[in-house]
C-alpha cells in the first residue's frame, strides 16, 4: 500500500513538472451588443458577454416573449453558474425583451 502511495506521487509530481501554460486568442467578436439607453444594456455588456458572443441574441426568436427571455436568463445562472446577481435579472431581462423580443418598438 505505501508503495503504491509513493508510485502515484511520484507520478503525479512528474506530470506537474512537464506541463506547459496553453493560452488561447479567440477572434474579435463581430457583433455587439445593440447599444440603448435602458440600463439592463450596460448589465448584459458586463455580465452576459462575459461568457459568450453578442451574436448569440441574434439567434434568439424576435418573438420571444418576457417569459422566455426571463427562463433563459435564469438558466445561465441555475445551469451555467453565470455570476448574475438576482435582483439583475430583471433588468436585463427588460432589455432583451426590448432590445432583441417582441416588445422591441415597431
């Protein structure tokens, strides 16, 4: 039992003092967020693409209701650990729905 105790650090230290630093430069992204004066347009500009393109709206149905836009928003915090504070949710919410839903003006 010690033994392989010792075999498993050993090998363990080995693989530490092999590895390399990886760094990865993504392309710019090409769309932006549609800038308004709503002030869930700052809050998605810090925290929804933070984690992922602007484009991403874009593949959002422009009919999607508030309700839609809300259960979305609370799945990136429930399932994908977005770091969103609650009381944000809404008011991001309000400028999707706005911005990229069917409460955009006509």
């Amino acid at each position: 039992m010690k033994r392989t105790a010792i075999i498993i650090v050993a090998l363990l230290s080995a693989g530490v003092a092999s590895a390399t630093t990886k760094s990865l430069q993504l392309p710019p992204d090409a769309v932006q967020l549609k800038p308004n004066a709503l002030p869930g347009y700052a809050l998605a500009q810090s925290q929804c693409v933070a984690c992922h393109s602007a484009e991403y709206m874009l593949y959002q149905p422009p009919s999607a209701a508030r309700a839609y836009w809300d259960a979305m928003a609370k799945r990136m915090k429930a399932v994908f650990k977005a770091p969103v504070a609650d009381a944000d949710i809404p008011v991001i919410v309000d400028y999707m729905v706005k911005t990229y839903g069917n409460e955009q003006p006509k």
